[in-house]
C-alpha cells in the first residue's frame, strides 16, 4: 500500500515536469504593415533591426520559442541552428488563393519552410490569424479550412510530418464570456460552421488550438475588474468565484483560459492542446486616459504571468494548463506595430533593444534537471520502499 502511495506520488511529479508550459514571445517586422500610413511611418523611421540582431536578442534573452506573424524568411532563416522553434503564419490575404489551389500552398512553403527547415526549427504552421475578426473588411472565414486542408497536405506532399497545422482566434470574437468560465462557449454560428470542424482536424492531426489572449482588454471593458486581479497581484479578497464548478479564480488569464477549455470542452475536444499565440500589457500609448498602459503594470503582468506558467499549477480547470504562450510583443515599435495595437508599445525591449523589465524568461530548464533528479530520488526510493514492503510481507506470511 505505501509504496502505491509513492508510486502516486512519483507520477504526479513526473505530470508535473512534463508540463511546464513553454514561454515564446512574438517578433512582427514593422517593415510589413499593410496600411498605406503604417507604411509611410515606417518609412520614415529607423529601419527595422537586422534579422541576425533579433535572433541574437531573443537568444540572449534565453528565450526558445518565437512567433514569427510575417514569416519573413530572412528572419527564419536567421534562426539557423539555434534551439528557438518557430511559430510561423501564414497572412490572411493569402488564404484564398491557397483554399483554391494547392500547388500555391506548396509555393508557400518552397519559399518559407523548405529552404531552412530542419536548420530553422520550424515548429507549428498558423494558416491565418483572427480570421474572424476580419469580417468587417474582408470575410476570409469560408477560405480558412479548404487553406489547413490544402497546407497540411502539401506538407505531406514534401514528406514533412512533424509540423503541425493551425489557426489562430482572438478570444473575443471567439468565446462569448469569460464570466464565470463555465458557462462560456463559441460564438455561433462560426462555433458549429468553422470550429468544430477545425477542432476536429487538430484532433486528427495531433495540433493544438491556438488564441490570442488578452487579459489587458477584457479589464478595459469592465471597470468592475480590480486591476491587480488582471495583473496577477495577490490580496487578500483578490479572487471570484465560478460558483457552477465551485472554482476560486485568483487572476484573469486563468479564467480567460478556463474559458477557453469549456468551450472546446462543450464541443467534445477538451484534451487538444491550448497555445496562447498572443498576450500581453502594453507600456505606454494607446488611446487617451489608457492609464493602465504603463510601464509598471506592463512589469507587474510580465513578472505574473511568467511567475504563473513556471509554477506548473495549471489552471483551476486543467491540472497541465495551456501548452505554450507567446508574450507580445519583443520590441516597441515607433508606429505601434501595426494599426490594430493603436500607437501602444507592448515591446519587451524598448526600441533600441534595450531591456526595459527585469523578468527571466528562460524556460526554466535548471527546475526541470532539478525535478528529474528529485523525481528519480522518489523513484529509487518508492522501489526500495516497495521491495522492503514485499519480502516484509513474505516474512509475515510465512
Ligand atoms: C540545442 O539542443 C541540443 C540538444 O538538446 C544541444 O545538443 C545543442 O547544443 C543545442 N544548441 C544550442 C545552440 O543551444
Ligand atoms: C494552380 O496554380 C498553379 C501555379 O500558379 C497554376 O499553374 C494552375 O493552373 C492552378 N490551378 C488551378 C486549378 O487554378
Ligand atoms: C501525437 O503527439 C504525441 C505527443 O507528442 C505523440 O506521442 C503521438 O505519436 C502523436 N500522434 C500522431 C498521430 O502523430
Ligand atoms: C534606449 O531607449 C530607452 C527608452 O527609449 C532609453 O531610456 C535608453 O536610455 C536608451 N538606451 C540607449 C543605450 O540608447
């Protein structure tokens, strides 16, 4: 019996070492914005940093996982024998074209994955980003699975099976609540028309599903939120109540997340793994009265959510939590980014690349060597344990 209890505890060890989830973070070029007065801004500003300096920083910063928006392929190919694996997307624009055609998903991936893949760990395809936010300019919506479809089987095509496909949502034109999380579920009709289809396919394909998660957003739109709950802090009475499951939150990124898991749960898909593509809190900028966009807080986010992921505990409703997440975004950028981040400065680095927090991003490989160790401590010892039990109770026995 003693030694069960050992060997329980030794598998609940081993969950937890495997499980930490990979912290990333995301490199968008601002040479690449669409617009005609992004572009004329960027223009006008410094350029870009080459790509050997953004895998440099990201290598100093011990950070081993990016996602990279724009797919640039200097950029990929920058990350050349190094240990970062990306995260590559694929632009909305495109998807119509490689919907139709499968040989133009197979020029895609000639031009973006083929001339770098292996050296370049290229580790995950999002064919699209928040596709359906788009629907107010373009509707890109009925494109999205006929594209995975048609780049997964390029991939396979070209005898490359290890790199998995995907899209990726924005929780807000996705999920319809995050309050409380168990009452959350996809919005409709795109719930039943484009996900559970998707959810399907990445089951099928061992993929993960992927969501840009702001916990920044959600707080803006309700002034009940305490922000120190959005941002991590403990107090006291810093914490709600899922009163359906009997759950206590402690931070918004955990219910968002939850929220996320119930609603694949409600569709049947709960144990696909969740990447959040993007999170973060911006610095500065933005729209007037964005007070909270400042520099501590931005910290105080930074330093709580990796301080969360490393911890192991998961979320309240899933022991493993979320798989990986990418903090947006690595460098302030003098136009913001793009329009969709309006001006904010969400850069990890301030535009000279200079640090701008003092948060350790590395993924905690010394916990990891030292979880091994201390769980073969518990394995040798629950053996013995369990040895000594055996012939003890021979010896009754007899
Ligand atoms: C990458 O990882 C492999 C095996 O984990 C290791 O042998 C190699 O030295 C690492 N390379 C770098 C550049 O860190
Ligand atoms: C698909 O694209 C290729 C390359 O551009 C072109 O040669 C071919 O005609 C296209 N096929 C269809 C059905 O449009
Ligand atoms: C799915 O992924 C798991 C874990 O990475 C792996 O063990 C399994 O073989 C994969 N299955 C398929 C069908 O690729
Ligand atoms: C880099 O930029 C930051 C913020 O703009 C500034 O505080 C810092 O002095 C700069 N460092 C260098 C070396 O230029």
């Amino acid at each position: 019996m003693a030694s069960l209890l050992f060997i329980s505890l030794l598998l609940s060890f081993v969950a937890l070492t495997s499980s930490l989830p990979s912290i990333g973070v995301t490199y968008s070029s601002p040479s690449t914005t669409t617009t005609a007065a992004a572009a004329a801004a960027a223009a006008a500003s410094t350029p870009p940093p080459p790509p050997d300096k953004i895998s440099t920083a990201i290598t100093a910063l011990k950070i081993h996982a990016v996602r990279l928006p724009d797919a640039d392929p200097s950029l990929i190919k920058a990350f050349a024998f190094t240990n970062t694996s990306l995260f590559l997307s694929i632009p909305n624009p495109l998807l119509p074209a490689i919907a139709a055609n499968r040989s133009l998903a197979l020029a895609w991936l000639y031009k973006h994955v083929l001339p770098f893949y292996p050296r370049s760990k290229i580790a995950l395809v999002s064919v699209g980003n928040a596709v359906l936010d788009s629907v107010a300019e373009e509707d890109f919506t009925p494109y999205l699975l006929p594209a995975i479809r048609n780049l997964h089987l390029a991939l396979h095509e070209l005898g490359i099976k290890k790199i998995p496909v995907s899209t990726t949502f924005s929780f807000f034109s996705t999920i319809t609540t995050a309050f409380p999380p168990s009452s959350a579920e996809f919005q409709q009709p795109a719930g039943d028309l484009i996900l559970k289809p998707l959810l399907q396919f990445l089951e099928d394909t061992n993929s993960s599903f992927l969501i840009n998660l702001y916990p920044y957003n959600l707080y803006r739109l309700n002034s009940e939120i305490p922000v120190g709950f959005a941002l991590f802090q403990d107090y006291p009475f810093n914490f709600r109540d899922d009163l359906v499951t009997g759950v206590r939150y402690f931070n918004l990124f955990d219910m968002m997340a939850d929220a996320v898991l119930t609603s694949m749960a409600v569709m049947g898909y709960e144990s696909i793994p969740v990447v959040v593509a993007e999170t973060g809190w911006p610095s500065g900028g933005g729209e007037a009265g964005e007070v909270e966009a400042n520099e501590a807080y931005a910290e105080m986010y930074l330093r709580g959510l990796v301080r969360h992921l490393k911890s192991g505990i998961g979320t309240p409703l899933k022991k493993d939590g979320v798989a990986e997440v990418y903090v947006y975004e690595l460098m302030d950028h003098e136009n913001g980014g793009g329009d969709k981040q309006r001006g904010r400065k969400w850069g990890i680095l301030s535009e000279n690349m200079t640090r701008k927090y003092n948060v350790d991003m590395s993924d905690g490989a010394k916990n990891s060597g030292f979880m091994a160790i201390f769980t073969a401590f518990i394995f040798v010892f629950a053996t013995v344990w369990g040895i000594f039990f055996a012939i003890h109770d021979l010896g009754v026995g007899n």
